[in-house]
C-alpha cells in the first residue's frame, strides 16, 4: 500500500475516547533510565559511542533509593497536570518493570526490584491517567540492527561481526514487551512509541522493521480506550507529537485539524542533566502551556529525575511555581482550546476558550495602562474579571469619551476593558470574559 493510499484516521478517533485528554491538556513526561547516571543526556551512550561493556558501569550501579513514585505523583498534581507517561524502555534498551523477555531490566539492578508497578499505582492514587512511553530503537537488544542512530554505528568492526543481526526477531521481542505492557498493568490511558526513521538506503527504521500494523492492532485490541501517538511510521494513530517547537498553528493532516501534544523539557536533556544550564523560566513555560492550548493542543512537559530517585531542585522548583499559577488560574487551560476566529487578541496577549462554558481568556505577557482595546469583542461580553482573584474589570463598547475615538480605530467592534494600574501579582495575569449566550 502506497504510503498516500494509507489514509490517517487521527481526526476520526472517537470523540470520547479524546475527551478526558482533551480536556486535560497538561501532563507530565518522565524519562528515567540508566542514562541518569550518566547525567549528561539520554543519548549518551551514542554520542559518545559508548559499547555495552562500559555501558554497564551504569546498570552495575543503577540502586535509586530515594525513590518515592507517590512523591512524584503529588509534585505532578500539585503542578496541575491531569496525566503522565513514563519511559517503561528507552533507546538504551534497560527496562523499568520486571519482563519476562529479558535480564536487562531495574529488578537484576542493585535496585532489585520492578519499578513501573508501584509508579502506576502511585500516580492513579493521586488521581492521575497512566501513560508509557515505549522506545522502538533499542541499542542493546542482540538483533537490533545496527542502523545510522545506533551506538556502533562508526565501528566497521563491530558492523561486520554483527551484520547477521534479524530485524524480524528484534520486532517479535517489541511485540511481546508491547504486548507485557499492555496486559500486566490495567488500564493504560496513552502510548507513546518513538520513533520511526525510515530512509530508502535501508539504514533506517520504518512500520516494516517494526511490524507497525500487527503492533498496533494488538495494542487496541488489548487496551480499546487507549490514545496511541504517531511515531510508528503508520497511520491510525490518535494524536501528532510536535517535540521542542513551538507550533506556528493548530496542525492539520489532510485538510482537518488534529488533536496534537507538544512534548517539551525544562532544559535541553530529557533524562537528567547534571550540567544543562538552558532552564526555561517560570514565565517562558507558562507561555508555552497557554500558547499550546490556545492552539488547540496539550503540553507534556518533561521531567528527567536522577539516579538516586528524586526530582532535580530545579524541576521541583518550576513545578511548584507553575502550581501556584494553575491552582488560581487553571480554569483557563483545562478543557479550552482555540478561540473562534471572530476573537482578535490585543496586543501581548494569548487567548483560550473554553467552548462548555463560553467563556474567554485573555492572557496578558504586558500589563497596558489601564485600558486593553479589544476588537471583536464590543456588545460581546456580559462580564468580566480578574481570574485569579474574581474582581471586576470594567467593560463598555464603542468610541465615545476622552480619546476613545474612531480616529483612534474605535469602532462598535471594540470592547474596552479598564484596568486597574496595579498588575495582579501573577506571573502571567488572566481576564476571564463570559460571553454573551
Ligand atoms: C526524541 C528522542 C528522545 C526523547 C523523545 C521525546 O525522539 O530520541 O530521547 O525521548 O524525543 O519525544
């Protein structure tokens, strides 16, 4: 079948499958494996090229003995996110849960035992949807072949010695680990698989490697309700993962809209970084969760816990800050979404919408003096407020007054809002506006 024959079928996922998702628009992405003891990037181990047998050191030494998944479970939650994913496997190929289908897991670690099963038991306890993330690359497994990302890529010798290795039998063991995943923990709520390279000088991976189809259909057959993301090289998934951007707007596969998740980090690592200095602030991140749902999407934002079990001081801390903002303002994010196109946001300013209840956020990065001109919205809005303290701000339509004019582009479509000169101390203020019915 021609790769255009293939038709996506992610805006036709039935709509309440999507809802809670949809609604939730904010998670938390985990990457936890080996590479944290490393603490230089979950890619160490190819970029430096480092060959298994001094990869080891770290899987001799892996022993997280502060490792408290209900405390985790709270900072998530405290931070206002609806749901997690965790990498149950990461490219490096070391396992977090006890598989039956290799030795290369946390329990044959100092550690000693599984650690997916209690991280999924502490997160639904909190009351948090339970996702895993799965890597289909998989740089120890021995048929794994070794492809232009692969650690040994740069050794003709080890190349040569290991040009026997079957891709059949690598997508068999992915299959049954899947499959491991998808039976011995009850309800997952999403997949993410990552990530698919395919290259016609075949030194690539693609739906063939993987035996995406097959895949796939066992995963909805084992877990109907769950949201599978679409890095398998095959359509029929659920939802687009822009990663690292910022999207200019709401992405769209043939022609329609499609429900997309941003997955982002705190810094430029995912699995933790000792000495990445390129943290995102406090107000850079909420910019980026407002302008995400603003577009329709939701925002993963990632954290890279270390070796011993705990989240970075410097994770902790934005997660706390972004809290205090989503605990007052959080009715602008959970269940908003793009605003309908008649709504012009002024200046310095992001809007969402929540379409249930009809109300309109406007985000202000700049706080004007006294007076926000909105266009598009005169004889609009029945009321108005401060989210996060619920004081009124002052609406009125049209020109007329003291230089609230036509020669100043005041027209009927004008809303002018008053505020106050004080700006509330939020780091990101918000104007909850409820529209006329
Ligand atoms: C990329 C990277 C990986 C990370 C992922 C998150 O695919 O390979 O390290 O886990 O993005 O989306």
């Amino acid at each position: 079948m021609s790769k255009a024959a293939r038709k996506n079928t992610a805006a036709s996922a039935p709509a309440d499958k999507m809802q809670w998702w949809t609604e939730a628009r904010f998670g938390m992405f985990i990457h936890w494996g080996l590479y944290a003891l490393a603490a230089r990037h979950e890619w160490v181990k190819q970029r430096e090229r480092i060959p298994d047998e001094v990869y080891q050191k770290y899987f001799d030494h892996f022993d997280p003995d502060l490792y408290d998944p209900a405390a985790w479970a709270r900072m998530a939650k405290a931070a206002g996110m609806k749901y997690v994913v965790l990498t149950t496997k990461h490219h490096e190929g070391f396992c977090l849960w006890d598989s039956r289908y290799t030795d290369y897991k946390a329990p044959n670690t100092p550690c000693g035992r599984d650690l997916l099963r209690p991280f999924v038991d502490a997160f639904r306890a909190e009351g948090l949807r339970v996702g895993f993330y799965y890597s289909l690359i998989d740089w120890h497994h021995p048929e794994f072949p070794v492809d232009r990302v692969h650690p040994m890529w740069t050794n003709d010798e080890f190349k040569r010695a290991h040009a026997g290795r079957d891709v059949r039998k690598y997508a068999d063991y992915l299959y049954h680990q899947v499959e491991e995943l998808m039976t011995d923990f009850g309800t997952v709520d999403v997949l993410f698989l990552d990530f698919s390279y395919p290259d016609p000088q075949g030194t690539g991976k693609g739906h063939e490697d993987w035996r995406s189809e097959r895949l796939l259909k066992m995963i909805r057959r084992r877990q109907p309700g769950i949201i599978v993301n679409d890095r398998l090289d095959w359509p029929g998934f659920d939802f687009v993962t822009p990663e690292q951007v910022m999207v200019r707007r709401w992405p769209e596969r043939d022609g329609r809209r499609v429900p997309w998740e941003t997955c982002q980090t705190f810094s430029g690592s995912w699995g933790y970084h000792r000495d990445e200095a390129t943290w995102k602030d406090e107000r850079q991140l909420l910019a980026l969760l407002i302008d995400t749902v603003g577009k329709g999407g939701n925002l993963l934002l990632n954290v890279g816990p270390t070796a011993r079990g705990t989240f970075d001081a410097r994770a902790a801390a934005r997660l706390e800050a972004m809290g205090r903002w989503m605990h007052v303002n959080g009715r602008s994010i959970y269940g908003c979404t793009q605003p309908p196109d008649w709504v012009k946001p002024p200046e310095h300013c992001r809007a969402t919408w929540n379409p249930a209840t009809g109300r309109l956020y406007l985000h202000l990065f700049d706080w004007p003096l006294g007076t926000l001109y909105c266009d598009g919205l005169g004889g609009r809005i029945e009321y108005a407020q401060i989210l996060s303290d619920a004081s009124e701000v002052g609406v009125r339509t049209g020109p007329g007054g003291h230089w609230l004019s036509r020669e100043q582009g005041i027209t009927d479509e004008t809303a002018i809002l008053s505020l106050p000169v004080l700006k509330p101390a939020d780091t990101v203020p918000v104007i909850e506006i409820f529209l006329k019915r």
